[in-house]
C-alpha cells in the first residue's frame, strides 16, 4: 500500500526523557485503498528494561475507523509490533533471499528473536537455526525454548565467528548501540535482515558492509531520517547515492529487482512502518470481532 501511493507515515517521533537513555515514541499513519484506517502507537523505549525483567519497548495502539473517525480497537502494542515486525522481514526475505536457503542465523535472543524464528520458519524449510547474543547463556534458554515449539534443529552458538559460516540467512534483532557484524561476517550470497536498530545513532552492522550489498528498505525517507548503516553510509561514500537503494514494496510490485544472482549480497533494513501496523491491527480487530474475542468498552 506504501508504494501505491495510498498511505500517510509521518516520521516517528521519540521525545528523550531527562538523565536517561529512556525515550517515549508515537508513531501515527493513514492506510486507504481497501483498509481506510487510521491508527496511532505510543510506546515506551527503555533499553535497561532487561535487566529488570521487562520488555525495552511497552505501549498501546489505538486504531480508528476512516469514515468517522471512531476509535474501533486498543491492543497491546507490544504483540503488535513483535507479529508485525516478524511477517513484514519473512515477507521480504522470501523474495530476497535464495530459494535454496536452508541455514539461519539469529543475532539476538529477546523478544523479536523468537518472534523472527515463528515467522521465517513459514517461508523456509531450514535444516539448522543457529543463535547467537552477547550473553551466551540467553541463546542456549532461546534455543532449547524454540526446540520445544518448531521441529528445526536449534543451535546456540558461542563464537560470532563460527555462527556466520555457511548462514544463508542472518537475521539481526539486537539492541546493540555498535556493529555487530562486518564485512569478514559476510559471505556471497547471504541475505541479511538488519530489523534492531531503529534510530540515526546505533548500527547492528558496519556501514562499510553495505558498499557491496543490494539494499532494501521498507520506507525510503524512514530509512534515510532514522537508520544508521545507511546514514553512516551514505556520509563515508560506501553508497554513493540512494538511487542504488529500494523500497521492499518495488519488489513486490516488480518495479525493481532485488536479488539478480545467487551470488548477491541482499540487505533488508527494517525500521516499521505504520502502514504495517495499521494493516495489522485491521486484521486483528477484525479477527477479535469474529471469534467474538476481547473486551468492549464505552469512552
């Protein structure tokens, strides 16, 4: 619907809270065409959150009706962005990565890690997932976890180095403020889903990995305000202009073309976008109302 034309994203916004790395963010948008919806996401943004036993981001969506204006649905933004975030990188690395694909690799171990495992696994028949994440002990909870869910071999892996060998697939959902991954961590052919860092001022992988790379992004202006790599990027000359960057909705569409040969190194860079979470909030309202699920509530 972003590439049709028939949508209205502001740029998100994050207001920083005083003596803190914590940020408050809302993130409104207008979806037309079949959906005419309207919705809004408040959040919470506290990176500590872990330690404590919380989620970093915490909120609530609020959806609305085009034709009034009504407020039709409130949900937990958290479930929210997780299945949303998860669906939009599957959908994307089924049309950029190869076909052949059969070993991932997860960066991350919190809560977008196991949602990215539920979702990639409906496009691919993996024979191996490996994870990795700072803290070993967390990849081996997250693995033997998602052993007991899907029936793909699980691996918890210690060395970052020995995780990207023969990965077909990479996936990083990291809170990570630095690099993650470089350019001895990518191999020809790989496809990389770059979806944790979401603000100009952290990266997951260098910005000199990207000269090399077909990069995709699902909002061109997010992309260019907001991630990172590619700001970084752009700056040092390892792009030289956006005209080498595409929206995923191109590729839908067959405007443009993602991967060209097996030896391509694809990179989706995620930041989310309200269109997704108006499209899927419409589909989960609609869904509640059908199976008679949640709760009504006078305003």
């Amino acid at each position: 619907m972003v590439a049709l034309g028939n949508s209205v994203m502001p740029l998100r916004q994050a207001m920083s809270l005083p003596d803190s790395n914590n940020k408050m963010g809302i993130m409104p948008g207008y979806v037309g065409g079949d959906t005419q919806s309207s919705g809004v996401k408040l959040l919470s943004l506290y990176p500590g959150n872990a330690d404590a036993g919380f989620p970093s981001h915490m909120g609530l969506y609020i959806l609305f009706d085009a034709e009034f204006g009504q407020p039709i649905a409130l949900m937990d933004a958290n479930a929210l962005t997780a299945i949303r975030t998860a669906s939009a990188t599957a959908a994307a690395t089924d049309v950029l990565s190869r076909k052949n694909a059969r070993i991932m690799l997860v960066v991350g171990t919190g809560e977008q890690a196991q949602s990215h495992i539920h979702a990639l696994c409906a496009i691919r028949e993996f024979d191996e997932i490996r994870i990795w994440g700072r803290d070993f002990n967390k990849a081996q909870v997250l693995a033997e976890r998602m052993q007991s869910i899907v029936s793909t071999k699980m691996t918890a892996v210690e060395i970052l180095e020995m995780a990207v060998i023969g990965a077909d697939i990479i996936t990083t959902v990291t809170a990570s403020p630095t690099p993650i991954l470089d350019t001895s961590h990518i191999e020809p052919g790989v496809h990389i889903n770059a979806v944790g860092a979401s603000h100009r001022g952290v990266m997951e992988i260098a910005p000199d990995a990207l000269a090399n790379a077909r990069i995709v992004v699902d909002h061109l202006p997010s992309a260019l305000d907001q991630a990172g790599e590619m700001i970084t990027a752009l700056k040092q000359g390892h792009l030289s202009n956006v005209e080498e960057v595409y929206e995923i909705g191109d590729i839908f569409l067959e405007r443009k073309t993602g991967r060209t040969s097996a030896e391509d190194i694809t990179i989706y860079k995620s930041l989310g976008i309200a269109a997704q979470d108006i499209v899927a909030a419409q589909f989960t309202a609609n869904e509640a109302k059908r199976l008679g699920l949640g709760q009504k509530l006078s305003i």
